[in-house]
C-alpha cells in the first residue's frame, strides 16, 4: 500500500493509527460547533486515500439487476448551469444535515469491560456536517427504477455501493457496503450522492469527488470515492458487511464464532457524552436528556438545541432529524460528583446504564451512561 500521497491534516486530530489515518477531534472541539469544520471531522480508513485527478474522466458505474445499465459523470451528477441546458431531467442538489458516527465510536471505554479489537476510538468519532448532493433515488428514477421500490423486474433488492480505495481486509480489493433498495429509492431516507460537505467540495479524506451519505446509519454503510453502484440481489458479501460490524454477545469469542449468524449492523442507537451531544440512528429525534450528578440517582433534564441556519433553536425541536442535538444543563456540584448523561429517543429507546451490558467482541455501539468524575478545588 502507498501512503505516500495522503493530504494534509489537522495537527489538533488525535491519531489513533497513521497508516490507514484513522483519527478524531478533541472532546472539547467537537462539541464547539453544531456543524463539525471538515478539518476537526474525524476521519476514518481502511486503506491510503485514493487520488482523481481528472475529475472530466471520472465516472461512476451502475449496473446489476437493472435494464438500462449506465455510466454518470460528474456532470450528470452535479449539472452546472451550462450542462443543465443539455440534460433534460436534472437532478436537483439536496442539502442534508446529518450526524456521521462510526460504529466503533468509544470503543476504547468498551475494553475496560474486557479488551475488544479494532481501532482504539475515545468519544469523537462522531460529527455532524452539510452534505451536498443528489438523491440517490432520484439518480435510480433516472435509470428507470421508480422510488419506493423493494425489487427491480430482474430481481434486484439491494444496492452495492464499491469504492475505488483498496484495503487489506477486502484481500486488496475495494471497500464495499450495500444497503436495501427500498431505503435507497425512498425520498424520505435522504441516502445522497454527495459532492459537497459544508458548502465546500468533499475534500480527499471525506471521499473526494463522491461519496454516499447514508443518514441514521453506522458511518460504514457510507462509502467514499464511490465508483459503481450495483443492483444486486442479496445484502453485499463484501468483508465490512459479512465480517464486521455485527454485534456479537459476550459468549462468543474469536475462536467460536459464526459470521453468519448475525445481521450486518445499520441503525445507530441513541447516545451521549456528558460534553454535550445525543444522537440517534434511523432518523429518530431525541426527546429527553437527563443528567445526574450522583452517578445516576437523581436527575434533571437537560436543555436540548439545534441550529437553524446560523441561529440556535432551543426548544428541541429535532428541526435536522438526521443530525445530533446539543445538551446543556447547569448543576451545582459539591466537592466530587460523577457525572452522567442519558438520552431517550422519541421511540423511547433509553441508554443501558453499563457497557458490560452490551459489551460485544468487536467494540462497537457503545451506547452506556458516559460518566464523568469531576473533583472541585485543590
Ligand atoms: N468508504 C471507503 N471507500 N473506505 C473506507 O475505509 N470507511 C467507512 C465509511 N466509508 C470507509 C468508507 C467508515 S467505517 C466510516 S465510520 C466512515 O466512512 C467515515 O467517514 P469519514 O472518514 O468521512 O468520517
Ligand atoms: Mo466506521
């Protein structure tokens, strides 16, 4: 693998491992802003940062289970102005404002239960940003796939997303993911082609020049530098979606397990951090935030905001249904407390008061009670 090309980055990330660059912003700069800068996003990869340079030859492939298979450029995908007088159906640009988490998101707390594999994450491998792109189920309309479809005439009921990076746990291949076809053709699962990240092009760690967003869904269902996209049949067979990111109970270890017993992991489930984010996967917004300065006793709620283009709205309102909330709340503490958070969703999903309890063998969806130990004075 060459990593001698990887582009500049953040001196303020902590690096939790340099070749694949996986590593996330500090606590207190996460939680700064509502919408995380694409510098401070936490960045997460399998393999080196592939390279287009010629964005006029760039085309991402669609085929599979569908009649009219067809390659679309860039300009297909994000008409300019000129080139929107040579297409006759455009595709409109959406913005979506979505949280990004990756399933392995405070991991590392999990080992302290018993020691699980993978990349050591602390609690900022999570962000929020404004994704610009087009519809994924308008670009399907396109090729002749209606919305609200569950299987194409030939029997396509997935979508597989390939990317053109190449990782050693795809045997050299590219990193792949797919998601179910009624998702990708509802209008209301906002899953993006997208060009943009807040206002900007998509820079080459974020997945330059195109990437899927998958709202509500672990991070790795939203597969970077996208170059085809299949109809298939079955959910794809690829090493992220067979071999990873499946929730395993404490009684399995590496020696007795059975990948195929499980389902590949899609929604996230709610979460806090006493710095101050909730989030929930599958588009839920959050209802409540409890905090509690005697390690979990008694509680008080938290005031919830969101933003609204640039101003603060504080009524909870779930305004971005896609994206974290902001929590605040003002305790008096005396002398030492543990603080803790604890979100309910809108579908009444609440956070297990323990990682123990979900401890699972690959790390991941460490949704527990985060706990802070503050001590006053000295
Ligand atoms: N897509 C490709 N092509 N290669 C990757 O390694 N990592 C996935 C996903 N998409 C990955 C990918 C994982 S596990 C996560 S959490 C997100 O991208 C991270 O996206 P980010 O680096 O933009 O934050
Ligand atoms: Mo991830």
């Amino acid at each position: 693998s060459d990593y001698s090309r990887e582009p500049p980055r953040h001196p303020c990330l902590q690096v939790n491992s340099k070749e694949p660059f996986n590593a996330e912003p500090p606590r207190r700069a996460l939680v700064s802003s509502y919408v995380t800068s694409v510098d401070l996003f936490y960045k997460r990869n399998h393999g080196p940062i592939p390279i287009v340079d010629d964005i006029e030859r760039y085309r991402v492939s669609v085929t599979g289970l569908v009649a009219n298979a067809r390659e679309l450029s860039m300009a297909d995908i994000r008409p300019k102005n000129l080139t929107l007088l040579f297409n006759i159906r455009k595709l409109r640009k959406y913005n979506v404002t979505a949280t990004l988490q990756c399933a392995g998101n405070r991991r590392t707390a999990m080992s302290k239960t018993k020691k699980v594999r993978g990349v050591g994450w602390d609690v900022s491998a999570i962000g929020n940003a404004i994704w610009g792109g087009a519809k994924l189920c308008d670009v399907l309309e396109l090729l002749g796939i209606p919305k609200l479809t569950t299987s194409t005439p030939l029997g396509g009921k997935h979508v597989e997303f390939v990317s053109i990076d190449k990782c050693k746990e795809e045997k050299g291949g590219p990193y792949k993911a797919s998601i179910p076809l009624i998702q990708a053709t509802n209008p209301e699962a906002d899953v993006l082609l997208a060009y943009e990240m807040n206002g900007e092009p998509l820079n080459r760690d974020h997945g330059y020049p195109l990437r899927v967003i998958v709202p509500g869904v672990i991070g790795a269902r939203s597969v970077k530098w996208l170059d085809a996209i299949n109809i298939i049949a079955e959910e794809c067979q690829g090493f992220f979606m067979q071999k990873d990111y499946k929730m395993f109970p404490p009684t399995v270890d590496w020696d007795n397990i059975n990948w195929s017993s499980r389902r590949p992991q899609m929604d996230f489930p709610i979460q806090v951090t006493i710095s101050g984010y909730a989030a929930s996967g599958g588009g839920r917004g959050i209802e409540r935030v409890d905090i509690s300065i005697d390690g979990g006793k008694t509680w008080i709620e938290a005031q919830r905001y969101q933003k609204s283009g640039l101003t603060y709205v504080a009524d909870g309102a779930n305004s971005d249904k896609w994206a974290w909330v902001f929590f605040e709340a003002e305790a008096e503490i005396p002398g030492t407390a543990e603080i803790v958070a604890k979100a309910v969703d809108i579908a009444g999903n609440v956070q297990p008061q323990t990682a123990e309890e979900i401890w699972n063998l690959r790390g991941i969806l460490n949704t527990s009670w985060h706990r802070v130990q503050v001590r006053l004075g000295h």
